[in-house]
C-alpha cells in the first residue's frame, strides 16, 4: 500500500464512521474495487484503520470519557452510561469476532463479495432511516438494549 492509497482510505474512514452505514465495508469496498487489493487484505486493512478512529475518538470526546470513568466512583447519571457501552462492547465481540471468521474463510470470489457487502450496506442504510431516533437520555438505558446494540453492532 503507497502513501497516498493510505491517506485517501483513512479519510474515507474518517467520513463513513459517522454515517448509518459499515464505515469497514465501505473501505473494504473502496480497497476492493479502486485499488484492487485482495479481499482479506482489504478487510485487514480496514480494522487497523479502526485504531485512527479511536485515536480520533479519545481525544474529540476526551472530556466526556473522563467523566464516565469517574463516575465508577460516584452515584453520577454517567455509570448508568459506563454500563451500557461496557454490556455493549463485550456483547459485540463475539457476533463480530464469529463473522470476521466466517468472511475470511468463504470460499467465494472477490467480486461475489464485494457485491455482498454492498447490498449489506445499502440494506444498514436503509433500514436505519425508517427506525426513529429516540431521543431519551441516559436514564432510560437498559442492559437488554445494550446486549441487543452490542450484538447489532457486531
């Protein structure tokens, strides 16, 4: 990989993680199809670009993480969050962990593939625009929508 594939699929990273849609299959995409890199490497390339996002991350919503770990010493509305993103997380590993094997050891061409991820995402796409946005705050967080957001996201 040259300097500038990396740069143009970082920035593509950047966008698409904050769009309704696999920021990972759109680079793995955008890998498979402009640059024609092999499907495991393209799928490769993109979880490592995931450490630029939580570099990114850490440091845009550095006061806000700080705030939940403190509040693992304290009775403050941000445990109730702490919980729910911990519940998520370890609720995501497996499905993502489980898939990640099964994509890697499908015996199926490139193209086939890539035809896949696309319909996938344009299907996330879709169906995140006609589920409304709830807009309760922390308070109404429940360890049933974090096992069931963790297993989503995986």
């Amino acid at each position: 990989m040259d300097y500038l594939q990396a740069v143009l699929l970082g920035v593509i990273q950047g966008f698409a993680e904050w769009l309704p849609v696999s920021s990972q299959g759109v680079v793995t995409l955008v890998d498979r199809l402009f640059f024609k890199v092999p499907y495991r490497e393209a799928v490769s390339t993109a979880v490592w670009l995931h450490a630029g996002t939580l570099i990114a991350s850490v440091i845009y919503f550095r006061n806000e993480l700080r705030n939940i770990i403190l509040s693992v010493f304290s009775q403050r509305t941000e445990r109730q969050l702490l919980k729910f993103l911990v519940i998520a997380t370890l609720a995501t590993f497996p499905v993502a962990s489980l898939l990640l094997r099964l994509v890697l050891n499908l015996n199926m061409p490139d193209a086939a593939l890539t035809i896949i991820i696309g319909v996938l995402l344009v299907g996330v796409y879709l169906t995140r625009r006609t589920i409304p946005q709830s807009s309760t705050g922390c308070g109404y967080l429940s360890s049933k929508g974090a096992v069931l957001t963790g297993l989503i996201q995986g």
